[in-house]
C-alpha cells in the first residue's frame, strides 16, 4: 500500500490538464460526526482562469483523489479545498 504522502502529489494522480494543481497538502483529523477524515488543500496557481475554478471543473480533481486513495485501501473521506497558490501561502503564514 502507497502512503498517503506517495498518493496525493500532482504526479502521481490522473488529474485533468486543466486547471493544473500545483501541490497537494493534507491532514488526517475528525470531521463534524468523529469519523477518521482526509482534509486536502488543492492548489492551483494564481493565474487559473475564474472559470476553471467551478465545480463542474473542480468535481474531476475530487473524482481522481477519491478514486487514488480507494485504489490503495484508504477508507477516510477526502473533503478537499481549492485555492490559489496566493490563498494558499496566506493561510500558511497566519
């Protein structure tokens, strides 16, 4: 079984060409009902068209996450964030 780390890398999942996911970071906690959870900040960079980051272009990244982790026997839901790479690093540096 691949880690967790191995799984969600933008190299490593099929994802669409667009938009282009930059990194992937994650954390395993509970979510609201105490269930085992994947929590993943998709991000994308800061010029990604406004039109790319609806859900009819974002619903593919969650399919492919979904699917990557279940292939290798992950069981926690994967609830995922999208943001730009700017959104991203001023949440990190809060």
């Amino acid at each position: 079984m691949k880690s967790i780390a191995e799984i969600l890398t933008p190299e490593a999942l099929d994802l669409p060409d667009k938009p282009r996911v930059e990194r992937l970071d994650w954390r395993r906690a509970t979510d609201h009902i105490g269930d085992w959870s994947l929590f993943i900040n998709v991000v994308m960079p800061d010029d990604t068209p406004e039109e790319l980051l609806h859900w009819p272009y974002l619903a593919p990244l969650w399919e492919a996450i979904a699917a990557a982790l279940r292939s290798e026997g992950y069981e926690e839901w994967p609830y995922c964030r999208y943001l730009t790479h700017s959104e991203w690093a001023e949440e990190k540096a809060a």
